[in-house]
C-alpha cells in the first residue's frame, strides 16, 4: 500500500464567486435561478432554486477526474432503474449533451455537473438514532452495494483517500500533521491494530464498485409518522469508486456511532438490515469492526488535515468533534469482542475449543463446590438484599459457615449483585470469570505449560498460545518466566478473612490490556466469545452444575444454556399459549423478572424505573406483605363462606376510611368484577337498568363493566357496540374536550340536563358511574362542583351515584385518600381493587346496608377467592403499609415535586402540551401544535421505547394515546423522580 500521498491529499478549492455559477448556469445549463453555497469538504456545492424546480451544482475539485464523475452519473442512472422509490441526484446535461461541464473560476480550470436537489433532509446533527432509522441506513447500504454489484462502469487508476484498503497508508501519512499528537498516536495505534486484524482477509474480500459514503449525511429524510427522520434518498456519489464491498457496511455503521446515546452495539440493526438485503460472508463480518476502526482513524485524521489546509472551511472544522467521537466509540471496545459480538447476532458464532488441562488448577479442590445463585431469580437475594455492597461476599460466607468446603460463582451469569437502580446506562452484569470462596488454604498449579506475567500485589497471568489464564487473590510462590504444566504458581490468598481467588480466561486482542470482569448486557455475547468459562480447569466434568461442550466445541454451563432458551423462546411461547389478545408493553419487550420497591429488573440484570405501575402501589417485593401471606398461607386459606377474622377485619378498615353511610363490604377479585358488582347492587337496588358513563372511560372486561366502557383505545367499537341501556356524555376533559378552560364548567350542567332528560324520555337512571379523578385521560381532575351537579340530577331521577376508584384511589393523589373526596360529594357505591392488593387479585364494593340488601332480590352473592383468607390479609397488610410508610404523603410531596420538574420541561419542550393530575397520578400530554391540539400519537409511543432504553418503563394513555400516564408505585422517591424528569428531558432533547 505504499503509495504516494500527492496522489491523494487533495486541497480543498476557495470559494467561487456566486456571480460566476450564475454564469455557468446560464450558459452551460440554459438554468437561472438563485445560487446557495451548500458547503462540502472538498468541493464547492450550491443550490439552485428555479422557477421549474431545485437543482444542485456540484463544482469538483480539480483533482477530480472528468471521467469519474461521468462514471458517478451513470451509476445513478444504474441505481435509479434498480431501486424504484429511492430518491437519487440524476444528473442534466448541458446545453451540448455531456452532463460533466468545464469552467474557469479564479483563474483555475473546473469541471462541474446539475444535479437534481433531492428534497429532505440529511442528518446532520448528532441526535439519538432509533434502531429502526439506524436499520434503514444499513438497508439502504446494503441496497445500494446490490444495485452497482455488477456495475463496471469505474476505472480506477489513482488510489482514493477514502478507500478503506489504503486506510493505514492515510492514517500513517497524514498523522504526524496533526496539532494534537496525543490523539495522532492513539489513532495510529488503533488503526495498526485493525490492519493485522484484517490482513488475513484482505485477498478474500469481494471488490466491487461502491457509495463508499452511505451514512447520515448522505442520505436525506422525511419525518416518519412518530416524527423520526427516516431515510429516503442518498446523495453525493464523490466517493464512488472500486472497493471491498463490506467496506459499504463500515462506512455506514462509523457514521451512526456519533450520534447521542450510541455506542459499538448501536449499529446492528444496521448490520442485520444490510445482510438481509446483501448476505455477509463469514471473513466480511471479521473484517467488519476492524474497517469501521480504520473508517473513524480516516475520518479523524483527514479532518483535521483539511482543517489545517483550509482554516476557513466550517464545513470541515465544525465536523471535527463528531469524527472523534466516531473514533472513541469504535475503539471502546476491542474489535476481537465486536467481532465476536457481531457473530452472534448473526447466528455464526465461532468454535473456540480450550486447550486440554493436563492438571488441574485447584488439585486440593473438594468435589462438593457449591454453586452462588447471583441470578435475577436467586432466591437469596429477595427484599433488595442484592444492592447491598458486600452481597456476593455475605452468601458465600453464609455457603462457607453452612459446612461447604468450596464456593463458586457461575461464568456468564448475569448477576443481579451488579444490577443499578436509577442508572441510564445498563450496569456491567454478565460475569466473564468466577470466584471461589475457600474455607481452607489451597495450592493453585499451571493447567498447562506457559509463561508467567506478574501483575499487582496477587495477580497471575498464565500466558499460553493465544490464551491467557488471569488469577488475582494468589500467594505467588513462582517468579515470571516460563512454567510447565502442574508447577505450583502459588496458594489462594486470603481477602477479608476468607480465601478468594478470581479465574478468567481471555483471548489477547490485538490493542493490548486486560479484559474488565463484567461486561454490560448488550455486549455480553462478544466478551463471552472472548472470555470462554473456566470452571473445567478446577471442577470435574461430572460435578452438579458443570459445564458441558456444545456440538460445536464451544464450553458452556447449563445456567448459560438456560438463559440463552429463555431469552429467545419466551416469548416465542407466549405467542403459542397466551392468548394474544392479552397484548404486553413494547413490540420487544424485556423479560422482566424481579421488582424492588419502584424498580424493575429483566434476566439480564438491567434495572428499571417503573414509572407506571398504580397496581403495585407499596413498590415490588413488599418484605411485610410478602411475609404475612406466607404466615396465613401456611395458616389457612379457603373461601369466605367460612368463619375467620380476618374478612371481617379488612370490612370494618375499608368502612372506617370512608364516610359512615358507606358501612357495608362485598370483597371481589378485581376492579372489572367490582364495578360489575356495583351495577348489578344498582339494579337490584333501583329495580332498573339503565346507566349513563362518561366518554372515554375504562371500568373493566365483565358483561356490564365492559358495557360501561367507552374509551376506544380499549375497545375500538366501544361507543357503536354498547347495549342500548347504556348512555353517555362528553368526557369532561377541560384540556381538550369540547369545554375548554373556564368553559369546562358546562360539562357538568349538561350532564345533568342529559340524565333528567332521560328521566322525562322513560329511561330513569339506575345508576351514575364515573371515575371521580379522569383518570383513563391522563390523570385530569374534573371540573370543580361536577360530581356535586351530576350526582344530584343522578338521585333525583331516583339513581345511585357509583364512584370507580379502582384507579385513582388509595391515597394515590397525595391530597386526598379518595378521588371523590376532591370534589366534596359522597357517592352511594365506591369500587376499588389494583392498589387493594399491591398487585394480589383483590377488589372490593362498599355501599350502604340497603342497598346492600337489595341484591338479595337477585339471589345470592359468591367469590370463591374474594374475601378468601389470604386475601383478606393481603388487603389489611396493604392497609397497614399505606399507614406506616405514610405513604399517601409521600405521594403528595413527591409528587408536586415530579409535576414542578415536568411543569418546567413543558415550558422548555413544545411537544408538551399539558401536565395532567395530583400526587402521583400523573399524566404529561404530547401535542403536535398547541393551537390545534393535534395528538401526537406516534411520538408518544415512540418516546416510550426510546425511555425504555434509558432505564425507565412508561406507557400511553387516553383514547388518542398521547400522554405518558405516570402512576408509579407510592414508595417513589425525589431521586427517582428526578431521573425519570431527566430521562424524559433527554429523549425531547435528542430525540426518540
């Protein structure tokens, strides 16, 4: 590759003055229009925008070569009847019929070419990509290259600078010109590492004709339906020439590593979209990573050189900081572990076998190791024990004390002891080596010959044919040099007064240093291809929990093996067994298996802000509760037909918190049969049927409950398929309903004006039923004085007055234990369940005695499970908890708190519309424009996952499916507010 740098080093041209393009235009084109500098690295472009349409003159270098730039148009040509629907620059020819012009500007010979203006947008910022825009450009990539494969219309005799197969040659050129020699020199070393990484392959690598620059600023973009800018076009062809066509995905995958939020995994849905449109060959995907290395060192490199060629270059110098980050992503993780990484997600992971121990590392080992369960479903690690410090030290003291001569951990594990709560960056989880804990002293012998390094006070690294083996807790007896296979390295030091030595098996990448311990989730799979387990070398294969050998050679434990079916099968299963119509959160979901408190946490360690889940209202894994239902569970549990205490003492709780006309209790399972429940007693108690309910509500799945609902994000038929005893009237949302502001105040004059109405028509009320806090809408309160309007034209048609709490109530507004109770009015039948049971199958009806007694008119009332022993102390636990905890004023102050951040966002972000609700029911509406109130749906959805990737669980609400409804469990603390204020402030900042 030694070629001469005058062949490529390219100066970029001045400026041409506006008047001569005009001219150009003019007189080479037949075009007049006005004239806009575009900017660009080497070349001069400008936009012209005509009477009959937007053009682009893009004026070459004078190191271009006429005959490339026609080979450029003619691949547009090529690539506009291969990809119908792609928008691409095609060229116009002059007045004379060539598409390539000459013209003088300053006295220097130019060459130049019209261009069609491709309408849209590039990305030129460094703002979040979403996997599905980061997809689409790995599509386009991969398009393109299918498009030109048999293209041969490039004869390239000079070398290019951005030819990746000249990358080492540029970087080792133009690196000793940088200002910055600190930075010169790690380029350079990264860039050397990358080329003897790829020079195995570079014979077998396919050479075609590619882009060579398919990346975020060359493609342009329209604002999908959720607002994300998703490519549609590619733009400036100036890099086309011959080269490996892989080179097309690095290009690709460089770019993306630059934006907010990306790093190495970032591009794989990049990589998966390019070989699903142009299958990668197994020696392209090993030259992957070390290209895009080699891509960011170009980059880096030639940028600054330019800047130093040409000072007043914006276009070049404002770039600098983007083309640095590119290169400190890239190289943040050695190019072995990424390319690892990427053979694994495409289904082509590399046998790696082990060299065979010739002895054994630990030969004074006991056969009865016990085995750590550090897992997110440990059952030692319950009531948030795993975020103590010394958790993993404590369980294995414990194992020690218990009789066990030996403990381990498990290799590949993703421990819940390394979990972090409240964290947007995924914590370090999967462990690349294990630990034993020992209770006595132990010898530690070489498994095999190798040479011996030192490193820190008791660490040992057995070097062997391109494996390491890395120990730290050892009493070193050898010295450095050579050892042979069973020569005593040392004993198992002693840590904290017990023996611990750390084991781990690294294969050496070619940047050098150490492997961490951990790897975090999303690159788990490229570390552990690098970092095979090394439980063989001590623990016989027959042992409890040993690993085994996959077919194709590769060590793995069981626990590995699990874990990997999980993942990938759950919810493959899920799909088979459950019905889908009982939908879950997000398209992908986590596969979420521990809660603590307001935190969440999936199989793979990853720890989230729970910030919607108003069933939970004392916070996940509850120690109390959990407790007392293990005491009446191996008490009792049967149905409330018997005689016991405790349904009668969670009666008598739930009347004492309301008013005392309320004094009679039906305990049920859930908030659908609850409010079934209530307008069935208000049948029974009026001897009619019909209801009126507001629009845009939910109140259950039961026959009559499901009747009532009229929100048509549940059901889309809602208002067209309700039976006809059921009326409705305008949701009283004072935001954006029909009534808005001070005008609200008609909502509730009006419904009462409907319910005599009926009353006049033959159709009385046997019941009002409504949410006393809007809480389907967001979290919205309602007018002030409407229930007291509506439940009085409800009672004198001779109606019942039917308050649904199963959402808002429990002390969940901070304010006020009910939500009827902000509107001063005392309903005659209240529901509520969720929060009841802190997520136990729990609801419960209070109404008065004769209402009550009325039922009897229907025959009896029976729930198996409701009232049952167990749940009944579930209710009374949940019920102390709430008091003890003080947790409605928890609600109350962090509540404010929460809505002051959010407050502050909206002031800041004009995509919020409103912030909705009290306490912690709360609710943040997205809008399109405030004038119009246009709902921005997909915006709303698409937030969600991006918050999702930032460690917080949240999910739309309303019928327009536009607010983040915010109901976490009441145990939120100011922190956790503040990170969920802060994760959303990101996403409206950089993007979804």
């Amino acid at each position: 590759m030694g070629i001469p740098s005058a062949d490529w080093l390219v100066r970029p041209i001045g400026p041409v003055d506006e008047a001569e393009v005009s001219a150009v235009l003019a007189e080479r084109f037949g075009v007049t229009g006005t004239v806009h500098d575009l900017g660009s690295q080497q070349d001069r472009n400008y936009r012209v925008r005509t009477e009959t349409g937007d053009y682009v003159l893009k004026i070459a270098n004078p190191a271009s070569d006429p005959a490339a730039l026609r080979a450029q148009c003619a691949a547009v040509e090529r690539l506009s009847d291969a990809m119908s629907g792609l928008r691409l620059p095609r060229a116009h020819a002059g007045v004379d019929g060539e598409v390539v012009q000459r013209l003088s500007a300053g006295g220097v010979d130019l060459v130049c070419r019209l261009l069609d203006y491709v309408p849209g947008e590039p990305i030129m910022d460094s703002r979040y990509l979403a996997p599905p825009v980061v997809a689409r450009l790995g599509e386009l990539a991969g398009r393109v290259v299918a498009g030109l494969a048999d293209f041969a219309g490039v004869e390239q005799e000079r070398p290019l600078l951005w030819d990746l197969r000249n990358a080492l040659t540029v970087v080792e050129t133009l690196a000793p010109h940088l200002p910055d020699q600190e930075r010169a020199a790690r380029v350079l070393r990264a860039s050397r590492a990358a080329h003897t990484l790829l020079e195995p392959f570079v014979d077998r690598l396919p050479v075609q004709v590619i882009h060579g620059d398919v990346t975020d600023n060359n493609v342009v973009c329209e604002p999908a339906p959720d607002g994300r800018r998703m490519p549609v076009g590619v733009i400036d062809f100036g890099d086309l020439g011959l080269g490996w066509t892989v080179a097309e995905l690095a290009v690709t995958c460089a770019s993306v590593l630059h934006h907010h939020g990306a790093g190495p995994a970032s591009v794989l849905p990049a990589v998966h979209a390019f070989h699903t449109v142009r299958p990668l060959a197994n020696e392209e995907v090993d030259a992957l990573w070390p290209l895009v290395v080699l891509r960011t060192s170009v980059m880096v490199v030639s940028g600054q050189y330019d800047s130093l060629l040409d000072p007043g270059n914006s276009y070049a110098s404002v770039a600098l900081d983007r083309e640095w980050a590119m290169f400190e992503a890239a190289v943040s993780v050695p190019a072995e572990v990424m390319t690892a990484h990427l053979r694994h997600a495409l289904g082509r992971p590399s046998a790696q076998l082990l060299p065979v121990a010739e002895h054994t590392l630990l030969p004074g080992l006991p056969d009865d190791v016990a085995s750590l369960d550090l897992s997110v479903s440990s059952e030692e690690l319950h009531t948030g024990r795993w975020l103590a410090p010394d958790a993993e030290t404590a369980l294995a003291r414990a194992a020690l004390t218990a009789g066990h001569k030996a403990v381990r951990t498990r290799h590949g594990e993703f421990r819940l002891t390394r979990t972090t709560v409240d964290d947007s960056v995924p914590a370090a989880t999967c462990a690349l080596g294990v630990e034993l804990h020992l209770a006595g002293p132990a010898e530690i012998r070489a498994p095999w010959a190798g040479t011996v390094t030192r490193h820190g006070d008791t660490g040992v690294t057995l070097h062997t044919g391109g494996l390491d083996l890395l120990l730290d807790g050892v009493d070193a007896e050898v010295q450095p040099g050579p050892v042979v296979s069973g020569q005593q390295l040392g004993t198992v030091a002693t840590r904290e007064g017990v023996r611990v030595l750390d084991v781990q098996l690294f294969r050496p990448c070619a940047t050098g240093g150490r492997p961490s311990r951990f790897a975090p989730p999303e690159l788990a799979a490229g570390w552990l291809g690098v970092c095979p387990d090394p439980t063989r070398l001590f623990l016989a294969p027959d042992a409890p929990d040993a690993p085994s050998s996959a077919p194709d050679g590769v060590p793995f434990s069981a626990h590995d093996a699990q874990q990997a079916v999980t993942e990938e099968k759950l919810l493959e299963r899920r799909e088979h067994s459950f019905a889908t119509v009982q939908e879950h959160y997000f398209e992908t979901p986590p596969q979420i298996e521990r809660g603590w408190r307001h935190h969440l946490v999936d199989t793979r360690g990853r720890g989230y802000l729970d910030m919607l889940n108003n069933v939970t209202i004392l916070g996940h894994g509850h120690p109390g509760l959990g407790e007392a239902v293990h005491r009446q569970w191996q008490r009792l549990n049967t149905n409330s037909r018997f005689h016991y205490a405790s349904v009668v003492e969670l009666s008598e709780r739930l009347t004492g918190l309301l008013p005392a006309e309320l004094d009679t209790v039906f305990l049920v399972n859930s908030g659908s049969e609850a409010v079934d429940l209530a307008l069935r007693l208000a049948w029974a108690a009026t001897g009619r049927q019909d209801v009126v309910a507001v629009e845009e509500a939910y109140h259950g799945w039961t026959y009559a409950s499901d009747a009532v609902s009229t929100s048509i994000a549940d059901n889309p038929n809602a208002l067209a398929s309700r039976p006809p005893w059921v009326h409705t009237v305008a949701a009283p949302n004072s935001y954006r309903g029909r009534h808005r502001g001070p005008q609200s105040r008609r909502y509730a004059p009006e419904a009462a004006a409907r319910i005599r109405e009926l009353a006049v028509q033959g159709r009385p009320l046997a019941a009002f039923v409504c949410e006393p806090y809007y809480g389907n809408a967001g979290g919205m309160a309602l007018p002030d004085g409407y229930l007291r309007q509506v439940y009085e034209a409800t009672r004198d048609v001779g109606g019942l007055c039917v308050a649904d709490e199963v959402q808002v109530g429990y002390g969940r507004l901070g304010s006020h234990f009910w939500g009827f109770e902000q509107q001063g009015v005392v309903p005659d039948i209240v529901t509520v369940a969720k929060a009841m049971g802190n997520g136990h199958p729990l609801g419960a009806v209070i109404t008065r005695r004769e209402i009550a007694d009325a039922y009897r008119t229907q025959g009896y009332f029976f729930s198996s499970a409701g009232g049952s022993p167990v749940s009944s102390v579930v209710g009374l636990t949940v019920l102390d908890a709430l008091r003890d905890e003080d947790l409605q004023t928890n609600a109350r102050e962090i509540g404010a708190h929460l809505k002051d951040r959010l407050l502050e966002l909206a002031e800041r972000h004009a995509l919020i519309g409103a912030v909705h609700g009290s306490g912690l029911y709360l609710g943040v509406e997205f809008v399109r424009d405030r004038e119009s109130l246009e709902p921005a749906t997909e915006e709303t959805a698409a937030i969600c996952d991006r918050l999702r990737e930032l460690g917080v669980i949240v999910q739309p609400t309303s019928d327009r499916q536009c607010v983040l409804k915010i109901k976490p469990p009441l145990c939120l603390t100011r922190r956790s507010a503040d990170v969920f204020a802060d994760a959303l402030d990101d996403v409206l900042t950089h993007g979804w």
